[in-house]
C-alpha cells in the first residue's frame, strides 16, 4: 500500500516547468517482449459445404416462393 505523503528523499526531482529529469523514474515498458501464453491454434477459415447448401436451398426456396406469388398476383 502506498502512502499519500512519500517519503520526500525517495520521490523523483522535479525540473522547473514540472519534469522529471531522465533516469529518475522506472522505464514505462519491460524490456522482455514476446507471446505470454500459447497460441490457439489455427482455426479454418471459410465455410464449409454442408452450410453453403443449406443456405442455398433456403434462398432458392424464398425466390421460388416470390416468383410464385407475382405469378399469382399478375394472372
């Protein structure tokens, strides 16, 4: 837990115009970089055939449906 009143000795100078001169605060990123935890692996892309036809067959169902109804409504 941090105290709201530092210890005055420890806190960094402040410069006139309120900066802190370099080297008197902790850099702001680690100096380790790559991946934390395994990568997931690589999912497939795209559709399969299965849902491409079952979709096919629901469109060409509703066109078929329209096109019978304009039918209806024209005769």
């Amino acid at each position: 837990m941090t105290t709201p009143d530092p210890d005055p000795r420890r806190t960094p100078e402040v410069e006139p115009g309120g900066n802190v001169p370099p080297g008197e605060t902790p850099p702001a990123e680690g100096g380790t970089y790559g991946i934390s935890h395994p990568e997931p692996p690589e999912l497939r892309k795209g559709w399969g055939a299965v849902p491409l036809v079952l979709i096919m067959a629901v469109v060409a169902l509703v066109a078929i449906g329209l096109i019978g109804m304009l039918v209806v409504l024209v005769v």
